[in-house]
C-alpha cells in the first residue's frame, strides 16, 4: 500500500471519530435551547393534547422549553412537510399519528416521504375510537344505524378531520366492511369536525374516545359503538363494533414523535429514552387509564419497524377498496 493511500485512509478514519466525538458532544448537551414540536393537526385534539403533556414534562426533564406549535391542513401534511425540510438537529419535532402512515398511500402528491424524509423517535400512545350519531338520528344502535344506512344509500354523511386521519380511514373501512353508503364530509380539523355532528350539520362521526366522551356524558351525541377489541372502561355500556355486528373491525389512533431525517442517533436516543420514561410514570399511567388511553413503548428501531408495517397495513385497505376513499 502506497504513502499517499495510506495518509487518505488515515485522515478518513480521524475524521469519522471526529465525526462521532462531535455527534455524542452534540447530543450530552442536547437540548441547549427551546425545541419547537410540530402538531399538523387542530387544537384540542389528542395530538395536541398530548404534545402538551409530553412537552411540559420534556421541559421539565430537560430544562429547556418544548414549544407546541399548531401547523393544520391538507391532513396533517402541511405541518409533516414542514418537519421534513427542518434541520436535522433535534430542535424541531413532529407530532405524528396513523395520519401519516395512511397518507403514504392517500397523498401520492406530497412533497416528502415519511420514512426518508423523518427519522423515528418514539410512539407515545393509543386509545379506541367511538362512533357516535347526533341524537335525531333515528338509529339506537350500530345495527339500526347501519339499517337505515342502507335504506337512504348516499344520504347520511359522516365527519372527520380530512383526509387520512385516522377517523376518515376508521370511517371508510367501517363503510367497506358493513356494506354502507354514507358520504366523507371532510373538516379543517377534529374541533370542527365534532362541532358538526353536535350541531347537527352531519349524522356521524368517528372520533377519539377521549376526546368525545364529554359529549356522549352530556348527552349531545349518542354512542354506539367503540373500534378497540374489547369494550372500553370508560364506556363499558357501549358495545364494540365487532359485538355490534360488523364482525373483525378494528380501529384505533396512536400517536408518536419523529424527527427530521439526519438527526443524529444520539440525541434521537434521548429524547426516546426521556419519552419511555413519560409513558411508563405512574401519574401518567393512571391519567391515560381514566380517559382509555394505553402507553405505547418501543426503541427507535422497533418504531421503525412499527411505522413501516402500518404503512403497508394502510396500502392494502386502500388497495382493498380499489379507489382512493373520498
């Protein structure tokens, strides 16, 4: 081996340590100032609200402020495109759900791709959704509501929060699997779209099971059933789709963080590590329970695997109905 390769291989090696030793600096010190926490969804949502809570804590463990910031439209793209093209030095994160994995399949015409453009942190949590009708509809049950469904095929529509959110993607499959006609109204956001089924300006909707059990408690929608396998402890009356009578349905929202792609594994480490610790606190644990929300945990890499595979679940239900759902 010549002098000159030799001197090439050595200066490559010293500047891949180099490389490391800077990368592990960057990250003992992380965070040195405020982080900023995407939420491409509305206010009020459990997105947000459990940024809000993920964020105060990080805050607290971390010393540096973690600041939420609300960037809705186009089903969470917007505010996902954003964190794609941010630096990737750990100070700007996404807030992300099943949204964005179905939007791989929904949104051919994004400007990103979730899992070249971001880099997996961590999955916070997930919890069962409820379908709930506005009290003058005239179904008391799932199976009455689907009767009249199919009696007025293309008459009765459903809220959600746009396309790909996990309600319209929970709505179009429960439209497949119980051979139903009802029309996609798409909203700006959750807020909104829950708004319209108590005000009456739609008949149903499916939403996160904490976020609408205030109103089911108040009596201004009518619950039927929950999507989770098994019946939910903050509705144990209300029986599961699957009971309902729409054998094998399933759905469900989970929420996890991700960081622009490149930003260094150490400090993608940490802020895992620091979420991981969150899910599992008792406080935490005793909170989620009381609103039917179930800590998620897993490492970088088996979030990775986890997103990937949901990814794929969401292509097949697309390819399943043969057509984009509207």
């Amino acid at each position: 081996m010549t002098g000159p390769k030799i001197i090439r291989i050595i200066l490559a090696l010293a500047a891949a340590l180099l490389a490391t030793s800077l990368t592990g600096a960057q990250a003992q010190d992380y965070p040195s100032r405020p982080v900023k926490v995407i939420v491409p969804f509305g206010a009020g949502g459990p997105a947000d609200v459990t940024a809000r809570q993920i964020g105060s804590i990080l805050q607290e463990s971390f010393g540096q402020p973690f600041v939420i910031e609300n960037r809705t439209g186009a089903g969470g793209v917007i505010g996902t495109q954003e964190v794609a093209k941010s630096p990737p030095d750990g100070y700007t994160l996404l807030m992300m759900s099943n949204t964005q994995t179905a939007n791989e399949s929904l949104v051919p015409q994004r400007k990103y791709e979730l899992m070249r453009d971001l880099a997996p942190i961590a999955p916070i949590n997930y919890s069962d959704l409820v379908i709930v009708v506005h009290p003058s509809v005239q179904a008391k049950t799932l199976q009455e509501f689907i009767a009249l469904a199919k009696s007025q095929p293309g008459k009765l529509n459903y809220a959600s929060s746009g396309q790909g959110t996990p309600y319209h993607m929970a709505g179009e499959l429960f439209k497949a699997m119980a051979g139903i006609d009802v029309l996609h109204v798409p909203y700006r956001n959750s807020g909104e779209a829950r708004s319209g089924v108590i005000g009456g300006q739609v008949q149903m909707m499916i939403d996160a099971l904490p976020a609408m059990a205030p109103n089911i408690a108040e009596n201004q929608v009518r619950a039927l059933a929950t999507t989770g396998k098994s019946r939910s402890t903050v509705l144990p009356n209300v029986p599961t789709v699957n009971e309902a009578g729409v054998p094998g349905y399933e759905a469900t929202i989970w929420l996890g963080l991700m960081a622009p792609a490149g930003t260094p594994k150490p400090i993608i480490d940490k802020i895992n590590a620091a979420v991981n610790d969150i899910v599992k606190r008792s406080d935490i644990v005793k909170l989620w329970s009381q609103q039917g929300v179930v800590p998620m945990s897993m490492n970088a890499e088996e979030f990775d695997k986890f997103l990937r595979g949901d990814i794929v679940k969401w292509a097949e239900v697309v390819k399943k109905f043969d057509k984009q759902p509207q």
